[in-house]
C-alpha cells in the first residue's frame, strides 16, 4: 500500500506579491504530490514566505520559527523552510539563529522550492540565494509555474519584479532586484487563459506598476525584428514609427481590459511620478478597468519627498491626482502615508495634514516610520522622530483621513453598486461582504448562500468608515469559475 502524500502548510507576511509567491509555492508543491493541511500539527513541510518592509518583522520570524522547533523536536522528519524578503535579506543569518530550518531560499529561485526541500532530505539544511533574477528566466513569473489560487474567481498577474526606484525607506529594490517586465503577449495569452477557467477579476502586479515596459522597449528600440517587437512590447508601440522608450502599462490596460469574460481589472501599486496621460485615458475608456486608484503620497512635505527621493512634489502630486479625477467618472482614490520620516518637523507635518485633507481619500494607509535594515533612512539616526511624538501625528492624521473616508462612505447611501460577492462576512453566515468596483467593502444581509464570485446588485443603506451596509436586490450574474485545487499555467 503507498505512503500517503505529504502535507505542506504555507503561513505568508506582507505584500500582494508575497502572496502571490506563496500560491506558486503551492502550486509546485502540490505539482510534487504533497497536499494542503488544515493545521499546522498535520504538516510535513512548513513554509513561512516572510516580508521585511513591515514594523517588527523579523521578530515575528523568529518567534514563529521558536514555536515550530518545539514541533519539529517531536516530529523530526518534518521540514521547515524560509523564503521571501527577509530570507533574500537576512541570507546565513536565519539558520544561524534557527538551525532546525531545513531550507531557506529568496524571491529570485521561488521555482526552485520543492527541489530544494527533496535535496535538504537527502544532504541536510541548505540555504539558496540568488543575486538577481537572469533576463531570461521565465520561473521569474509566475505563468512558468503551477499556481494554486486561494480565490478561484479571482486571480494575481504579475506583470514586474523588482524596482528601480530608490526610496529612502524601502528595502525592496534590495530584495527583489530591479525592475523586469514580462513580455506583452505572455501577459495577455495568461489573462484569456484564466478568463477561459472562470475567472473574472484580475489584478495586475509590480512594485512600480505603471512604469511596465519602459525597460523591454529600451532594450528593443532598433534591435529586433517588428514581429518579435508585438510579442515582446505590443502591437501598437511596434507600429510606432518613432520607436520611443516608454511605459507600456496604458496598452496593457486596454489589451488585458478586451480579453473576453474579464468583468474587473484591477492593478497595484504604481508611482505617483509615473502616472501618465494615457494611463488616465485608459482607466477611463475601458470598462473592465475598475474606478480605483491607489496613489501612495508618503509624505505632503516637499522637504521630506525630497528626503525620501520621491520624484515629485506635493503641489505635482495633487495635480496628477486632480487630473485623475477629472478625467475618471466616480474615481476612488486610496494612499499610503508615512508620519515620523527622519527629519520631520512640526511644519512638514502639518504640510502632510494639508495635502491629506484636500485629497480627501476614500481610503488610507497610516504607518509611523520604522528603520529597516539596509535602507537610506535606517542610517538617518540623528534625525530620528521621538517615538513618541510619531505617534501622536499618527493619531492626528487618522482622525484626517478616516474623516475623509466616512465623508465618502455616506456619500454612497442610497446608491446601486455592484459588488462581486467574497462569501461570509465575519459576523455570521446571514451577512455576506461584496466589494464594488471602486474597492469598497459592503455588508448585506441575505436569505440563502449566494456563491463567491457572483456578481449582485445592492443597494447601500449605510456608511461607516472603513465599509458599507447594503441590502441585496438581486444577483446579477452567476459565478461560473470552475471550483478546483490546483492551476497551473503553462
């Protein structure tokens, strides 16, 4: 009688794109034969995909690593495995502070993940760390691996690794090395694939999303023939006459936006200096192109952007924000901001107010700053911000912003949106949580169970300030992704 198959359990930290990495785990692990555990106590292989850009991250490593050894004492033929930012940054360190984990590999050989454990079985721990990602290794993107997708009517592309940028506060061109765009055809023949398996909405990824494809048609401006060129960088910058370098991100809104059964396109996180004309033109024209734009602002002092080597000013991001919303019917518009930056001042703060109040956002993301490791500002010490005083900025910018997103919120009451249905909400089986176009939470009650991935009609009867309350007026079209484990792309 065979052995039954193993059992992996993957416990991810941070961003979209660590998620999405932990799905191509999955799916090369489940490829292997191993299958999903519900509990960690009935694993064989965990693996903890870690994050180094969020506040206390390596402690919530190491913590999680010491509680594992006491399970893996009693169960020694069990294999830990660290991967992610943290691995890609931390390298010898995380074996020599936990000599139980077996493996440890980095965001550039994710594909490399259950050879890597099939190897530590037979010659013991082992760590992976690749410098950069090869310009021609297709495992850098997730359509070379088998994916298995935690929402089945949904799904990640991952259009760019890496980044080029060089924000004083982010470790992240550290960890995931510059930036890399995928050609245009690929990223269009995986969108009508997932379309053809049920999917409806996408959304697109990279850590600076709306520069996609400056660097493929720098490289192949005047170097290959026009055929390679759609395949590679589109259709309509082959047909340019000029040949000019330039972003692709508009074409690929308009291309993946076209690709029949795709209902919603969504994409995350771009750059305020590289929000272009036609990027607006696209979002506006293109009816799959959701009605939301995340525009991390950091900071509403031109002192501290500058600091922070931003690329703009306050008073040019509130124009491209402005134009945004001009040229956007119903725009949403959610950002990130930093309080605390080394150096701030009561008056670069107060510049920060400013620009959060009359950006009025439907939503924002709040951090007090925190050094990380290997960052420009983690060396800034001497012009650190009492913790103290962040905190209290902190609090003050939130009652700003969470004014402006109840604002919103009530400002939708009595409205008819449309929500792609999620499934349960937390507070029981009788409310279900939709989310409109615009990326907004609603809560409505409902008789029966209406599966996820269906799109309904409802009508808001309530705005709080971080969801809406709704009451369901019909289902308006079926979900018809079909239910399965794991899918894998070619």
């Amino acid at each position: 009688m065979p052995a039954p198959p193993q059992k992996y359990l993957i416990r991810t930290y941070g961003c979209q794109m660590n998620e999405h990495d932990s799905e191509r785990i999955a799916g090369l692990l489940e490829a292997d034969g191993m299958e999903r555990a519900d509990d960690i106590d009935d694993a064989d292989v965990v693996v903890l995909n870690t994050c180094c850009i969020r506040e206390n991250a390596d402690n919530k490593l190491y913590g999680a690593l010491g509680n594992l050894k006491q399970l893996k004492d009693a169960r020694p033929g069990m294999q830990i495995a660290v991967a992610g930012c943290l691995a890609q940054k931390d390298r010898e360190l995380v074996q020599d502070r936990a000599g139980h984990v077996d493996v440890v590999f980095g965001t550039h050989n994710v594909g490399r993940a259950a050879e890597l454990l099939a190897e530590a079985r037979v010659r013991g721990p082992l760590m992976e760390i690749l410098q950069e990602t090869a310009l021609d290794d297709a495992t850098a993107f997730p359509s070379a691996l088998p994916t298995r997708r935690e929402v089945d009517h949904a799904a990640w592309v991952t259009i760019q690794i890496g980044c080029d940028n060089s924000c004083a506060f982010c470790i992240v061109p550290s960890v995931r090395g510059v930036e890399m765009s995928r050609p245009f055809g690929d990223l269009v023949a995986e969108v009508e694939r997932l379309a053809a398996d049920g999917v409806t909405e996408i959304t697109l990824l990279g850590q600076n999303v709306n520069s996609y494809g400056r660097d493929l048609t720098l490289r192949l401006r005047g170097e290959s023939p026009v055929a390679d060129d759609v395949a590679v960088a589109g259709a309509e910058w082959a047909a340019d006459k000029r040949r000019r370098a330039r972003p692709l991100f508009a074409d690929l809104l308009r291309s993946v936006g076209a690709v029949d059964g795709i209902r919603r396109v969504r994409y995350t996180s771009p750059h305020p200096k590289d929000l272009r004309p036609e990027t607006i033109e696209a979002m506006a024209q293109v009816p799959s192109v959701c009605e939301h734009l995340h525009l991390p602002l950091q900071s509403g002092s031109d002192q501290i952007l500058a600091a922070m080597h931003r690329g703009y000013t306050a008073e040019r991001y509130l124009e491209k924000l402005t134009a945004a919303r001009a040229g956007i019917d119903d725009l949403a518009v959610s950002t990130d901001i930093i309080v605390g930056f080394p150096g701030e001042t009561d008056a670069d703060f107060e510049a920060t107010l400013a620009v959060a109040a009359e950006a009025a956002y439907d939503s924002a993301f709040t951090f007090v700053f925190s050094p990380r490791e290997g960052t420009e500002a983690a060396t800034m010490q001497a012009d650190f911000v009492d913790h103290a005083v962040a905190v209290e900025r902190f609090e003050r910018l939130r009652a700003v912003t969470q004014r402006s997103a109840r604002r919103a919120n009530d400002a939708r009451v009595g409205r008819r949106e449309e929500v792609v249905v999620e499934g349960p909400a937390k507070r029981g089986e009788a409310v279900f949580t939709g989310r409109t176009r615009q990326n907004r939470l609603v809560h409505f009650p409902v008789t029966a169970p209406i599966r996820p991935g269906s799109y309904a009609e409802v009508t808001v009867t309530e705005g709080k300030s971080h969801y809406l309350m709704g009451e369901l007026v019909e289902v308006t079209v079926p979900a018809r992704h079909r239910t399965r484990i794991p899918v894998a792309s070619a």
